[in-house]
C-alpha cells in the first residue's frame, strides 16, 4: 500500500459491489460514459426476455404492452419529482431533441443560446434550423474562471427566444442552476430546455421546481439502465400538443389501429412513438427502485467525499480540476483534471492497461464517481496519477 492509499474496514460503497462483475477486473471510472449496469437490473432484464420477450405474445397480451410503460412512468415521476401525466417514455434522449424545434419554433431572425462544449444532440437539431435560415445560433464558453449560469444569464435579450443547456455538462462537470436559469428566462419570455443526462440519476432532478419546458435525460449513465430508453418530462403547456412525429403508440388504444385519424393519448404518453427495448425499459425501472431506495441526498453527498478525496490527494503534485469540488458550480459525480505537459491519450492508455476505466472529454481526463465506487478506488487512481 502507498503512502495515498486508503484503507477501510467497511467500503463506502452505496451498492453491493458485487453486483457488478467488472469491479472484480477493474478499476470502473467511467459511469458517464457506457456505465455499469447492477445484477439487480440485468436479472430483470434476463427474466423479462427468457419469461415474455422470446414468447411473443403467448404472455403479453395487447393489453399488457399498453400499460408495460406505467412502472417506469411512475418511477421516473417520482426521481424527477413531477406528475405522471407530465413524463414521456421515450427510446433516446436525442429522440425528443431532435423534434424541439418544431414543438417549440423560435421566431423567424431570433436567436438561440447554448454551450459551446456541450453534447452534440442538445445543439444539433438548433444548428439544422440555423443551417436553413429560420433561427440564430449563440454560443457561451464553458470558462472554469467564472460561473456558468451567471454566463449564460448575462447573454439573455430580446434577440434569445430559447436557452438548450445540460443541466451538468458532460465533460467538465459544470453545474447549471436551473433555478436560477429558469427565473432569468422567465422574466425574458425565453424558453427553456434542459438536457439532464448527466446529472439525473446522481444529483437530484426537481422537474417541479425546475419549471422547464422540457427535461429529458437518457436512461443510461447515471439513472443505471442500459440504451434503448428515455425519460422525458413535459410542461404542462406542451401535454396538449401534437407532437412533431407522432407514432403509433401515442394513442389512447394504439390497438385500435386508425390510421384516418390523429388520436393522442392524454398527457406525455402521447410523445411515445413506437414498441422500443422493453428489455431496457424493465432494466431501467429496476435501477429507479434503487436510486429512489437510496436517495439522491445520500448520493450526492458519496461522490463529494470522494472528489475531495481525488482532489486532495492529486492536486499537490501538478493536477488541476476544471473546477473545485468546493465551488458551487461544481458536480459531485464527474472531476475533470489537467495537468500541464502530460500527453492524455497516453495516459488513457496506461490507466486502462492497469485495469482503470477513465474517459478523456475536452482535452482532459474524467473521472466519473458512481455508487459502486469507493475510497480504494480512488488511492488506486491517486497511485497511477502521482
């Protein structure tokens, strides 16, 4: 044992760790990238194929695949504190972004603000209508210097119809104040969309208090599940809209099969669009019952002593983070360092050969705290940095 290793009589670990194999084979830092899927849900999702999904319809009925999405409806309501009526089911996150600028359409000539480091799928569908003349794209830095909502509060005018922003952002860990961001756009008439695939799931998700005009979020990373589902939760003004693509699903009895007319479900069921991954979906329903066991409170407050951790023992040799664990527009759960001179694919390359699973995102080295990880995780991380 080094001199920054850490010892234990009981691990700090919020989840069994061995309910999750690759821990016995590896160092896993990296839930914000393909995360760790637990036994609990991978035995649901093996149960649901070899009882129902290989059988066809011999044990779901049109009636059960109706109502198989109420479970996960109801979980998600509860992790993103909103009412069921508000939550869409969906197989993406990229799925409900791709179709916001037709549910919500900027005037013609008005601008639309966004980091410029943030995910791809959040400005994409923006940059397409911009492509086509119909709005204006403007962009905010991620700087580790000042706060990034203040940032984005000061750039708001009477040019910016929307603000598209992840509520943590992936590769640096920033954290958005939605509050504070939605009482500024508010006050301007400015819409708001909020992308929370990196923070729901480890940090707490108050839709309610939010006040967005959508959140969306994937369904894997943090919330624990695996691709193929979404959660998506919709302002009460948008639960009456066609939705932009509407597919078969977002009936009220898909299994009617009118195809003369536009029958839409009541609420957020309406922005379901087709059969998707039900395997997924029960995965992820499973991990929900676990998040919601646990808390986001008891969540959050694991990863911040573990950052303070990294941080503490990493920064007196050179390794600097984007942003301190201590400030407030820092995420618990992912830690970007940087250290001057240090050649980061190399580095990836060293760490993943003893068997530490780390991301590089913006020309630095992220580290993603999850659940399962705890403090010999970290001297393991500490000993291959220093």
């Amino acid at each position: 044992m080094t001199r920054y290793a850490w010892r234990c009589l009981i691990s700090s670990s919020l989840f069994d760790r061995s309910d999750y194999p690759t821990l016995s084979e590896s160092i896993y830092l990296n839930q914000a990238s393909l995360g760790l899927i637990g036994r609990p849900s991978v035995d649901a999702m093996h149960q649901l194929l070899d009882g129902i999904g290989r059988h066809g319809n011999l044990y779901m009925s049109d009636e059960d695949e109706v109502a198989f999405l109420d479970a996960l409806r109801q979980r998600a309501a509860r992790l993103f504190q909103t009412e069921t009526r508000r939550i869409a089911i969906l197989s993406s996150a990229s799925e409900l972004l791709g179709q916001l600028p037709f549910m919500l359409p900027p005037p013609s000539g008005a601008k639309v603000l966004a980091v410029a480091t943030d995910f791809p799928a959040i400005t994409r569908p923006w940059l397409r209508l911009a492509e086509r003349g119909e709005c204006r794209l403007e962009f905010v830095d991620d700087n580790p210097d000042t706060d990034l909502t203040t940032d984005l509060i000061a750039r708001i005018d009477e040019h910016i119809s929307l603000v598209a922003v992840g509520s943590v952002q992936y590769a640096t860990g920033s954290v958005i104040d939605v509050p504070r961001l939605r009482a500024a756009t508010a006050e301007a008439g400015v819409r708001l969309v909020i992308d929370a695939t990196q923070g729901a799931g480890a940090t707490e998700t108050n839709t309610g208090a939010w006040r967005a005009d959508i959140v969306v979020s994937s369904g894997y990373k943090w919330l624990g599940g695996h691709g193929g589902v979404a959660i998506g939760a919709l302002a009460p003004a948008l639960l009456d809209k066609t939705p932009p693509l509407p597919g078969w699903m977002g009936a009220p009895d898909p299994f009617e099969f009118d195809a003369t007319r536009m029958l839409l479900a009541n609420g957020a069921r309406r922005y379901t669009q087709s059969t998707m991954s039900y395997v997924s979906v029960v995965g992820l329903t499973t991990a929900m019952d676990q998040l919601l066991t646990i808390g986001m409170e008891k969540l959050e407050h694991h990863a911040a002593r573990l950052a303070h951790l990294l941080v503490g023992a990493v920064e007196p040799h050179g390794w600097r983070p984007f942003r301190h664990p201590d400030d407030h527009a820092a995420s618990p759960h992912i830690i970007s360092l940087g250290r001057q001179g240090d050649e980061l694919a190399g580095m990836l390359d060293r760490l993943r050969a003893i068997g530490i699973m780390c991301s590089t995102r913006g020309g630095r080295l992220r580290v993603s705290l999850a659940p399962y990880n705890d403090e010999d995780d970290i001297a393991a991380l500490v000993d291959a940095l220093v």
